[in-house]
C-alpha cells in the first residue's frame, strides 16, 4: 500500500510533534536557563564552575562507573534469562509465568523497591542472613548504602527492560542457521559464540543503551539506596533546583550530564557496530 | 421533509438539548462558586491541614460558594511552582517553611497581607508575623516545630547531648537528615556555632561530621519510620513533633532536647503575588491563622501554636517545641537571610568534605 504525502506527515509528523514539545522545548528551556544568572545576566559562569572543578567531574565519573557496572550486570542477567527463556523454556504457560514475574518490577513504584531492597540489603536483612546461614560470611556484608547496594538496586529496577529487549531479538533468530551450525560441528559454545550471539547484537545494543541512560539519570533509587553517604550527579542536580534554588547551575550540570551521556553512547553504537558488522565478515 | 421526518428531527433535537442542559447544571453551578487554589505539606502535615483548616473552611464557607482546592507537595516544590508561574499565576495561597519563605520574597512571588482583611492576625504573637523593612506582612506562621532528637528506648544510658550521635556504641545505628531535608541546613548552623563556628567558618562542624560513623543521612522522611520500625537504629535527630506522633503510634523512639538546645522553624501561610482570588484567599489566610486552627494544628502535629494565648491540653503542652513550660520566645528561630545567602556554599562544603568520603 503506497503512502500519500499527506499520511507520511501526519504520521511522521505527530511524534515529532509530541517530542518537540514534551522534550524539544523544556530542553531548550533549560539551556538558556544554564547560560543565565540573576547577577550576571546571559554567562557562561555555571559552565566554568563545573569545568574547573574536579570534585563535579569526580561525581560525573561515580556515576558513569555506577551506569556502566549496572549495565554490565544487567546485560550478563538479562542475556541468560533471554537465552533461558527463547531456547531452553518450551512450555507456554511457564513462559508467560516467568515473563510475568519479570516484569513486576515496572508496575512497581520506584520508591517502594527501594524501601524492599533496604529491608533485604540490611544488616539482619534476608541476604546476610542467607549468606551466614549457608556458611560463606561470619559477619553481615555492608551492603546497605553502599555502592554495591545502589548497584544491586539499581540492577534490579533494569533486568526487566534488558530480558525483554535482548528476548524480543533472540526469538527472531532463524533456527535453521543455528542447526546448520549444528551440521557443520559447531557444538552448543561454538554455536553461542559464532552464531547466536552475533546476531542478537542489535538486542544487547538496544537494550544497554536503555538501561545506561536510565541509569546515568536514575533518582530516585540512588537517593535512598545511597543513604546520604554517596552522590550521582542526579542528587545533585535536585540539590541545586530543590534546596539551594540555584536553578542555572542545575541545568548546567543536567546538560553536561546530557552532552557526556551522548558522547559515550554514540562511541559505544559505533563500536559495537563495527564489532557486529566484523563478526559478519566471511573468513 | 415529510411531517414524520420533521417531527423525528425536531424531537432529536429538544433531546440533545434536553441532555446538555441536565450535563452543563452542575458545571453551571461551579461556575457560581469561588474555589481558592492553595497549596499543602504532605503525608501527616497535609492530613492534620485539611483536618484543621481545608475541611473546617470549606464547611464554613460553603454556602457562600466558596471553598479551597489544596495540593500537596513540598515547600521547595511549591517555590519551583511560584517561580514558574510568576507571570501569570494559578495559586492563591501557599504554605511554605521559613527559610523558603524567605526566598519566595525575594523571588518576588508573594504580596502583602492586609490587616483589615485577616483580623486573626490580632490573636498572634508578633514573632509569628513576618514583616519587610517597609512592614508589609509577607507571611504567617501556623505553628512552629525544632529539630532534635530521639533515641530508642532499648539503649542503656539515655541520651541528653548531640554529640552522643558520635559515641562509639551508635556507630552505624545513628541517622540524621540529609541536604535534601528542610532542616539540615539551619541544624548545621546551628551545631557549627554551638562548636564555635560561624556562618562564614564552617570547618568546626564539617570537621566533626567527617568523622561521625553514621548510619545515614535520610533523604526522605519515610525512611526514618522505617529505619525506626526495623529497630537498626539507636539514636537520630529528627523533626521533635513527629517524632513524638511516631512515639503515640507505639514506635521505639523517645525524642528528647539536647542541652545544647535545638534549631527551630515553623511552617507559614503566604498570600501569593497576582493570585486570582486575593480577598478570598485573604479568607483562607485568616481561617488558617484562627486560634481554633493554630491550636487544632498544635494538638494534631504538636507545632507550637503562634498565638499570644494557646489553647492546648495537657498531653499536647508537654510535646512542644519550647517544652511543657515555655514559650516562643525560648526558641532559637535562625537568621533565615544569613542561612539563604549562605545555604549553596554550605551544601557544597557538606558534599566534597562529608559525602563521599
């Protein structure tokens, strides 16, 4: 069926409508926030505290480190819950089961996890406990208001996004390619390797891309996983706006956080393409 | 058209108009009424407001055709909003804590409250009528609340200092508010100067909290009832009024003052620049600072009314701010100005010395 010109608009034309307005504009609403203070008038001063300071860079690179170990963790659980589920869980009804239980987590206020995994990650919580009862610890980790604790949180929140994002690009993989694999003597490692992984690329890309970005800006998990002993530069973007009223600063740190959050996912999109169109490369 | 079809039409439309005008009655008689748009605090703060001033006002005023449409929200977001909407405001009232209060004048979203329409303001102690240099009433306090302690029952020796937060049986069991909380900047103020410190030197108290082994600093007010209720903590500071109200739900907390003394504040009804009911939210200005609120305000969340003669039983008396015996004038209000011109530099201080070490 051929588009007119007219629907091609209108379709097209409808999100980049929504966009525009749900983020084109308070974006742009921001900038000319970041670039003006009561004092000074239009400056580029909040851009010059954060540049000279290394402590903002210090939290910048915290929250980096923190994004990127909760993308690498949800990526290794999400990609053998994916691979479980599309290759290994043939039964319809468990599927939908497990499916279900996986995606509870999103229908679940943010705040609410986070007062669970407080109750878990305590000193008498479930884990140490667990932990002590089979023997691997003589005293209760420090987890709670930790790094690790933010991580483990954080990690949780996500696994659902990357499960149905890498699951989603697993199940469309063609079987025939995986039993030629399998013909041509590639064992069940091999085939992983040279076959099935290659191709569920697109999937990992995707789905570390979002749970990255969602982790860089995460609020309101770090706040209260964090206890108050550990900043992400989140917290400190509602500092500015909340407590100290700084609203300029505030937006120069969110459009720094912007800048540096594109930067490395364009880097991260061209590597992995260039790795995925390689894999591709007859040998 | 033959007549049948002439009637048909005819009778559809005598019912379309029948159905809009039975739809649009009740939008026609909101038309009639005045609703104020204020704002409110939140959680137990917002029950206790529309327990003693939104419900009450509404009842009375209703039929007039007036009444109140409260959001809840924080002081800090409520700032936001005012900001926002400076140019064409869409709130009337709003409540805001001191300190932000302040702010808000000098943001220039609020105006003056005029005596004659908010006579109650002759029922309130002086301290409790915030004035500009040029006296203009810029805002009212509905009651005021300190900042002290509370330590769990279970603990051996009881508690009477601050700096039994850094004793070493507390280690890891203690908490205290975070930046993100409304008092912890007048708190460190307050335990800089009790160390000797002052606005402009605030390395006695950045100091002494690097070295605290806390469990840690609340971001949200919920987490303190959990972290009460888990009993993994021994001995915090907390808002004194809630703390008590957390101790009548049969919580393990006993808040107490520390000898030192505590930092005060007190929530404040504001009048907000170019709200588009001003004489009726003049009227809700005036029922919220009516003795009966103010002290209904006292019994239900335990803030110290500002009235030169509260009204308060015995139970409620013994968990004021100022303790069973006093007064307002034994509170330590902070210089919020001073605080306001210093509040970035103080949270900076507290994130690259305290935070993250």
């Amino acid at each position: 069926m051929m588009l007119t010109r007219g629907r091609a608009v209108l379709l097209l034309g409808t999100p980049c409508l929504v966009m525009l307005t749900c983020f084109g504009i308070p974006l742009g609403m921001m900038a000319l926030s970041s670039l003006h203070s009561d004092e000074a008038g239009w400056t580029l001063a909040n851009y010059g505290r954060i540049i000279g300071s290394a402590y903002f860079w210090g939290v910048l690179i915290s929250t980096l480190r923190l994004a990127a170990i909760v993308t690498a963790s949800t990526l290794i659980l999400g990609y053998t819950l994916a691979y479980y589920i599309v290759f290994h869980l043939h039964n319809g009804i468990a599927r939908r089961v497990v499916y279900a239980i996986l995606i509870t987590p999103l229908f679940t206020s943010a705040i609410v996890l986070s007062f669970g995994w407080i109750l878990m990650l305590g000193p008498a919580g479930a884990i140490n406990h667990w932990l002590r009862a089979l023997g691997i610890i003589d005293r209760p980790l420090d987890l709670l208001y930790s790094w690790t604790g933010i991580a483990i949180a954080l990690t949780y929140t996500m696994l659902p996004l990357m499960v149905l994002t890498i699951s989603s690009v697993l199940q469309n993989i063609d079987r025939v390619l995986l039993a030629a694999s399998a013909d041509l003597g590639g064992g069940p490692f091999a085939t992983f390797v040279a076959v099935t992984f290659p191709l569920s690329l697109p999937g990992v890309a995707t789905g570390s891309l979002i749970v990255f970005a969602l982790s860089v800006s995460a609020y309101v998990v770090p706040s209260i996983m964090s206890g108050g002993r550990h900043l992400v530069i989140s917290m400190l973007i509602y500092q500015q706006y909340m407590v100290v009223f700084d609203f300029g600063f505030g937006a120069a740190l969110s459009i720094v956080l912007l800048i540096v959050t594109f930067i490395i996912i364009g880097i991260y999109s061209v590597v992995l393409e260039r790795s995925s169109s390689t894999a591709w490369e007859p040998t | 058209m033959s007549l049948a079809s002439y009637r048909c039409v005819v009778q559809s439309v005598a019912c379309c108009l029948t159905v809009a005008v039975v739809v649009s009655m009740p939008y026609a008689t909101s038309l009639a009424e005045t609703v104020v748009h204020s704002t409110g605090y939140t959680g137990v703060w917002f029950d206790a407001q529309k327990a003693c001033v939104f419900d009450p006002f509404n009842a009375k005023y209703k039929s007039e055709g007036l009444s109140v449409v409260a959001d809840p929200g924080l002081s800090s977001t409520t700032l936001v909003r005012l900001r926002s909407e400076k140019s064409k405001p869409t709130l009337d009232v709003a409540w805001l804590d001191g300190g932000i209060s302040e702010q808000a004048l000098k943001d220039d979203v609020l105006d003056g409250i005029e005596v004659q329409h908010v006579p109650n303001i002759g029922n309130m102690s002086p301290q409790g009528v915030y004035k500009t240099g040029s006296g203009s009433i810029y805002a009212l306090s509905a009651g005021y609340y300190a900042q002290g302690m509370f330590y769990n029952p279970s603990v051996k020796d009881k508690p009477d200092s601050w700096w039994d937060l850094w004793k070493p049986e507390y280690a890891g069991r203690s908490i205290f508010p975070s930046p993100a909380q409304a008092p912890f900047v007048p708190t460190i103020v307050f335990l800089n100067k009790v160390l000797g410190g002052s606005i402009t030197n605030l390395n006695p108290v950045m100091d002494k909290f690097a070295s605290l082994k806390v469990s840690q600093y609340y971001e949200a007010t919920g987490v303190v009832q959990a972290a009460l209720a888990s009993g993994d903590i021994l001995i915090g500071s907390y808002y004194v009024n809630v703390a008590w109200a957390l101790a009548d739900t049969g919580l393990p907390v006993r808040p107490f003052t520390p000898k030192e003394g505590v930092p005060a504040g007190d929530i404040r009804v504001e009048l907000v620049k170019g709200a588009p009911h001003k004489l009726e939210a003049e009227k809700l200005i005036n029922f919220a600072v009516s003795p009966e609120a103010l002290n209904c305000l006292a019994e239900k969340l335990y803030l110290g009314p500002p009235l030169k003669h509260p009204q308060l039983s015995d139970h409620a008396r013994e968990r004021m701010p100022w303790g069973p015996t006093g007064s307002i004038e034994n509170l330590a209000v902070p210089n919020w100005n001073e605080i306001n011109d210093h509040r970035a530099e103080i949270i900076d201080q507290w994130n690259r010395r305290v935070v993250n070490k």
